[in-house]
C-alpha cells in the first residue's frame, strides 16, 4: 500500500503521507491506537447497560421491571468505571483543541 522513501521513515508518517485526505489519514491513526481502542472499551462497558435500557423504553411492551434493573446496572457500570473513565492516559486527549471547538 505505501513503500518508505528512506529507512528513517516513520511508518505513520509514512501512512499519512499515503492517503490525500487527512481525515482517512487521522482514521487510520485512530484504528492502529490501542489505547483509543482501551477507551472505547471502557465507554461501552460504563454505557453499555444505559443503552439496553433505552432500547425498551422505546419498545411497545412493558417492561418496567427491566427498565428498574438495568438502571440499576447502568448505575453499577458508571460507578464501576468511574476510575477508568477519569484516567488521564486514556480520555486525556479529548480536553484538546478540537474538542473544545466542538464545545462552544
């Protein structure tokens, strides 16, 4: 896909380089992130059970007990993750420049 120009080449630049818009470019760097892998892994096990309990308050059958249940996890999950989610390491980098422009 891509062929290094010089044995100092780093092979991200290398990859950048590759493609004309940045933004595949920046996709890239993103899928070949273990850590923003790790963090994604971290939001959907704090979200996760939020999520299946909007799915049946949206439904059409009652499910009110399943709906107090999986609040009750959801709260679990966030309270479970809270230390994940506050690490520096893995959601640092969203207190950047773009995310602040996405802000206001």
């Amino acid at each position: 896909m891509y062929e290094a120009s010089s044995e100092g080449d780093h092979p991200q630049y290398i990859l950048c380089k590759a493609f004309k818009n940045d933004h595949v470019a920046a996709a890239v760097n993103d899928i070949e992130d273990e850590v923003f892998w790790k963090a994604i892994y971290c939001l959907l096990y704090a979200v996760f059970p939020a999520l299946k309990a909007l799915r049946y308050c949206n439904s059409n059958i009652p499910a009110i007990d399943k709906i107090y249940f999986l609040v009750k996890q959801a709260d679990e999950a966030l309270l479970d993750s809270q230390l994940l989610l506050d690490d520096q390491d893995l959601f640092g980098s969203m207190r950047g420049e773009a995310f602040i422009l996405l802000q206001g």
